[in-house]
C-alpha cells in the first residue's frame, strides 16, 4: 500500500444503506411497511376507526386505557404485518373492561337508525 492512499474506517453500519464505485446502485427496504394479511388490513382499520371515536368522548381512565391498546395494536399491525396473539388477548381485555363506554357508540347508531340517518 502506498503512503498516499486514504485511510477509510467505516462505523456501525446497522440500518444503513450506501454503495461503494463507480457503478454500484444501493437500495434500501428500511421503513418499508410490512405487508398485511386481508384480516390484518381489516383490523387495522377497525382499530383506526374505533380511536377517532374515542377522541370524540369525555375522556377516562377506560378510555385512556383502550386508546392506548389500540394504538400499541396499530403500531404493531404498521411495523410487522400482523398483532401478536399477545397482543390480541390484550385488545379483548381492555375492550371488555371498557364496554359501558363502547355502548355509547352502539347506542348513537340505535339513534341514528331511528331517525333514519
């Protein structure tokens, strides 16, 4: 090696993405959604739906606690494709403790049906 040459030191590369030459190409996948299921896609839009909802009622404790389930779900379900079992089992928890605040919404549909909306 000649005297000079540079000297190059490449630190932790983890999530990077480059390319070395004149001809190289590099192409990154990092933040790349991962891909959904039918279900999965399904969930994600129930759990969207049910959050906006929520933002419209006086908040509590219940509700804290479902909007931060839900949005735990829905970052799952955007990151990896899919909610765990886990994760799923935790929903349905925090669904049924909530429930006297979900029939809120089942009740304004009741009301909205009756006057034909």
């Amino acid at each position: 090696m000649a005297s000079d040459e540079p000297t190059v030191r490449i630190g932790d590369v983890s999530h990077s993405t480059f390319a070395i030459g004149s001809h190289a190409r590099a192409e990154s996948h990092h933040g790349a959604p991962a891909p959904r299921d039918e279900a999965a896609e399904e969930l994600l839009r129930a759990v969207r739906e049910l959050r906006a909802d929520l933002s419209r009622v006086r908040h509590s404790d219940q509700t804290t606690q479902l909007d931060e389930a839900l949005a735990e779900t829905e970052e799952e379900i955007t990151r990896t494709g899919t909610a765990g079992p886990g994760r799923l089992q935790r929903l349905r928890e925090v669904l049924t403790d909530a429930e006297t605040v979900l029939t809120l919404f089942a009740s304004a549909g009741a009301v909205a049906g009756l006057l034909g909306m």
